[in-house]
C-alpha cells in the first residue's frame, strides 16, 4: 500500500520540521534555472515541497538512502511512497541536475 503523498510530507515534518531556510532558498533558485532553460518544466510547489524534504533528509541522515528517510520520518509505509515518488514523478529529473550544478556553481 502507498501512502499518500500528504501523509508522507506530515510524517517527515513531525520528525524533521520544517526545512531550513537556505534549503528552500537552494530548491527555489534551482527550479528558477530550470525555467530559465524550459519555462514550461518547472516544478510544482508539491514537488519543490517534496525535493525541499529530500535535501532535508539527506542532511539530517547524511546519507542517500529511502531506508534511512523512512526511519528518519517514523512512517510505517514511507520507503514506499518515497520510492514511488522518485519513479512516477513527474519531475525533469535530467533539468533538475544541470539546474542544481549551476546553482551550486553560480554560489
């Protein structure tokens, strides 16, 4: 069974809070670049929420790891609907790492 993207986010956030400012700033200026490129790939504040979260746990757990996440969120099904989410988003995976090495390269 997957959990419901919603569920999933509330379930990170009781354990992780809310993301750091400079988190958002980082998903914020990357999907910036991403519509520089391709104005109409850009994210959707779901998935700026979802990749916001993600960077979060990565720097909370310090690894890449949807084991790790899951534990880090206490969810019960959140592996699950992690891994869904990297598989069916809709999110220009390819765009998003060419925007994200120039936002990290610009800083």
């Amino acid at each position: 069974m997957v959990v419901p993207l919603t569920r999933l986010f509330m379930e990170i956030a009781m354990v992780m809070g809310k993301p750091a400012p400079f988190v958002s700033t980082f998903v914020d200026a990357v999907d910036e670049a991403i519509r520089e490129q391709h104005p109409s790939a850009g994210m959707s504040t779901m998935q700026r929420a979802w990749l916001a979260c993600c960077v979060t746990a990565v720097l909370i757990t310090n690894s890449i790891g949807g084991a790790r996440f899951a534990r880090a969120s206490l969810g019960t099904s959140a592996l699950a609907a992690l891994s869904w989410m990297f598989r069916h988003s809709k999110i220009p995976w390819a765009l998003l790492l060419v925007a994200s090495v120039r936002v990290i390269l610009r800083q």
